[in-house]
C-alpha cells in the first residue's frame, strides 16, 4: 500500500495535475521572479548552493589525483542531470516567499515529512541511476575512441583531444549522447520536484506530469533546457564558483516556472457532496415524493 502510494500519490483523493500552454514570455518571467527571490535572500540562497562548487571542486582534485581526466568533464556536466532535486530547497524558500512567509533555511528542508516524501526520495533516487549510467556511458565512449592508453598531463590530453581525429570524435559522440541524458532528464524533471513539494502525487503522476509539460511547451521547454545548460556552463567557467549565483537563480526560476506550467484542476461539482440541511432529511420510503418536493424548491413558490 505505501510502495503504491510512493509511485501513485492519493489518486482517490486528489485530482490529477493539469498542464496548460506557455510562452516564451512566460519562460522570461519565471527567470525575472527567480533574480528577485535570489536578490531577496541572497544570504540563503548562496549558503545553500556553495556546497555544489565545492563539491565540484573536490570531485576535479580526486579526478587528478587518481589519474581519471577524461571523467572530469563528464562529471562536471552530469551535476546537470541531478540539479532537479539538488534545487529542492530553493524551490521551498520561493515558496514560502510566495506565501509571504519569512525564508527559513531550515523549513526549506521540510519535504522530509511531506507526505510525497517517499515519491521524492524515488524520483530522486532515478535521477541517480540516470547519472551513473552516464558516468559508464561516458567512459565507454572514451575506452572506444582512445583505448586504455594513460595520460601523462592535462596539457597533453587537451592537446590531444582538440588536435586528432579520434578527439574530435570523442567531443562530438560525448556531446550527442549526454544531450540525449539531458533530455531525458528535462522530459522527466522539469515540473517533477516542484509538483512533489507542491502536492500529494506519487513518482509517476510527476514524471508524467512533466512528460506533458514538455509534450504540450515543446518551444518554450527547449529554450529552458538551452537556458540551463549555458547558464551551468557559465557558472562552471571560473572554477565552478559562478555555480552560487547560477544554481539560485534557475532553482528558484523553476518553481516559478512551474507555477507557470501546472495549474489546479477546477474543483469539482460540490453540490454532489453536500449533504442535505438539517431539517430536510430524506427517507428512501418518502421516495419519489422527495424528488417532486426538490424540483419545487428549485423552482419556488
């Protein structure tokens, strides 16, 4: 029962998320509220996401140490594929900014006890998978074009990848396919951790719900994609330390983007569920005396 509300959320209680149609304006707003949220907790924001250059620092110095260059890039670009949920926090902070709450590091983490925790941790936990596959594919590509041949220094691994055919190879093979990640990524993601945070949906319902969202924007979700991907890249340039002021701003875009994208389903016909007033209780033996006296009551005197 719990594994199926991990995957499914309370279907039976909550209607199902509703994608509508977005604009390329729309794509400029949601950034333009992200710089806001970012001006208007700076201290946060940045505190939250210096762990992710730092990380990505260390990951490079591990990378040299042991002598595994040609994973350096494919690891930097694969922070990437697990942003969507890296962001998480920032997602609560606009939230709560939205709600007028004062931003609180430490609710930003609330999710823990949300009850889509568990589609969370799942959905979390695929993205995961998505980039040690990526990490493999990536290293295979590389075995495939190089072989096992060792590198003495980055200058002659740069030189070599930049000078000869088989380098230009590995950039354009490497390139390809960790787009198709990418992308796989974005189809999966855009809208999913946001709508997790937001309501009580399984791992399912928000992937499928951020499958349509694609579906339904493909021109303004690929602009979002190439905004990403040339804003991490240059955020990555200065030794990732632009990463602090980048990953903020697109954190906090993403839920505004996501507010943009997923709207409430109408609520149902309420009249249905409404039980009858108190004085008018209804026998099944008054039947079909009743039906006649509701139709003059609507009608009147």
């Amino acid at each position: 029962m719990a594994y199926s509300h991990v995957l499914m959320g309370a279907q039976a209680v909550h209607a199902q998320p509703v994608v509508r149609r977005i604009g390329l304006a729309d794509i400029k707003d949601a950034l333009r509220q992200g710089f806001d949220d970012f001006l208007a907790m700076p201290s946060l924001a940045v505190f939250l996401c210096l762990i992710y250059p730092i990380a990505g620092l260390v990951v490079g110095a591990v990378t040299f140490g042991y002598g595994l260059l040609p994973l350096l890039y494919p690891l930097i670009t694969g922070f990437a594929l697990l942003g969507p949920f890296a962001a998480i926090g920032l997602y609560g902070l606009s939230r709560q900014r939205e709600r007028d709450v004062g931003p609180d590091f430490a609710r930003a983490f609330d999710f823990f006890h949300l009850p889509s925790f568990g589609a969370i941790a799942a959905l979390s936990f695929a993205l995961l998978t998505i980039f040690v596959v990526w990490m493999a594919v990536a290293q295979a590509i590389y075995v495939a074009t190089f072989g096992y041949a060792p590198i003495t220094s980055m200058s002659d691994f740069i030189h070599t990848v930049l000078t000869t055919r088989a380098g230009w190879t590995l950039i354009l093979l490497g390139n390809g396919v960790g787009f198709l990640f990418a992308l796989l990524v974005l189809t999966i993601s855009v809208v999913s951790f946001p709508l997790l945070l937001d309501r009580d949906v399984g791992a399912v319902d928000a992937a499928v719900t951020s499958f349509r969202a694609v579906q339904i924007n493909p021109g303004p979700m690929a602009v979002w994609g190439l905004i990403v991907a040339f804003g991490l890249l240059l955020g990555s340039l200065p030794f990732l330390v632009g990463l602090a002021v980048v990953l903020p701003v697109l954190g906090h875009a993403t839920w505004h983007l996501y507010r943009k994208v997923v709207v409430e389903p109408e609520p149902l016909l309420r009249a249905e569920r409404q039980p009858p007033a108190k004085g008018q209780r209804h026998y099944a033996a008054q039947f079909p005396a009743t039906l006649f006296a509701g139709e003059k009551e609507r009608k009147g005197p």
